[in-house]
C-alpha cells in the first residue's frame, strides 16, 4: 500500500533566526513593508505579515543573541526565501530600495520570473520576484534559465500587468 503526498496548496510563512530581533524588525518592516503582528518577549520573537496577505503571519524572527554563530554561505539548509511582486514596476521600485539599503546582491531573469536576490543584516537571503502572465511562459514552462535581467526593457514592456492573482491554478480538492 502507497500512501498519498502530503499535497500543500502553498507556502504560509517562513521563520528565521536572527542575532539581533531589532535589527531584523527594522529591516523586515522599514525596507520589505512587512507589519509587525505580534512581539512575543519571552521567545525574543516577532510575527510579521505583508500588507496584501491574508496569512496570520508570512514570517517569524526569533532572536539568537549576539554570541549566535552567522550564517555561513553555501551550507546545507535554507538557500533563500522568494516574495512575489505583483507589478513589473513593484519591482524595480525594489530595486531602488533594495539598493538604498545596502541589501541588493544580483538580479537575473529565469524566463517565466524576474528576480532580484538580497540578503537581511543576517545574511538570510531572500529573492523578490515577479511572475510573467502564464500565459507568456512559453518554453519556459519547464526551463529556468539564469540569464541577465533588462528591467528597463521588462517595465517598458510589462508595465501594469499584474499576475499575483495567476497564484492558483489547481483544483481545490475535497
């Protein structure tokens, strides 16, 4: 006898340890928009939640302490955390935001997604990226191509064309 896949319908939140909680809320609420939904001083942890999020929280801070050992490149683990833009020009603002922080590490395009790639005063990485219409897939329904990424020419091209609402495409089982 098999049994069935767990089958998640999606991502609800991702946690983190951070060395500094204060530092990480400052970060996480003042250059990502996230809102503080509750601070929970006995753990030395925070719960936070995107402004357009129907999550009770998209993402928990748990504070280590200074003496925390810092993440180290390259091992096993978490890789980075990606957040979907719904606007091409949602993300070149993040861009320059990302860049006035200090945060931005690379960009690139993966042929049906646009990706911009940072890191939290933590070293945690994240990517903040926007999904093309699924309908513009094309090839790239099944490739995902590291090439370099135009945004000039992707907003010229994709400004005002929203995609968050392509999220679900299945079919709600029961």
């Amino acid at each position: 006898m098999t049994t069935p896949p767990v089958n998640p319908v999606r991502l609800n939140h991702a946690v983190l340890f951070v060395s500094d909680l204060r530092r990480a809320l400052d970060f996480y609420t003042d250059v990502m928009g996230f809102e503080v939904v509750v601070e929970e001083p006995r753990a030395n942890a925070a719960f936070l939640r995107l402004p357009r999020s129907g999550n009770h929280h998209d993402l928990g801070l748990f504070g280590l302490g200074a003496s925390a050992a810092p993440r180290m490149p390259h091992q096993l683990g978490l890789y980075h955390l990606a957040w979907q833009l719904d606007t091409v020009d949602e993300l070149a603002a993040a861009r320059e935001t990302l860049l006035a922080a200090g945060a931005l590490r690379g960009e690139s395009s993966h042929g049906a997604t646009l990706s911009l790639y940072g890191a939290d005063p933590d070293g945690n990485e994240f990517e903040v990226m926007w999904m093309l219409p699924r309908s513009e897939w094309g090839c790239y329904e099944n490739e995902a191509p590291i090439e370099r990424l135009d945004l000039a020419a992707e907003v010229a091209r994709w400004s005002g064309v929203r995609t968050a609402h392509e999220l679900f495409t299945g079919t709600p089982q029961g």
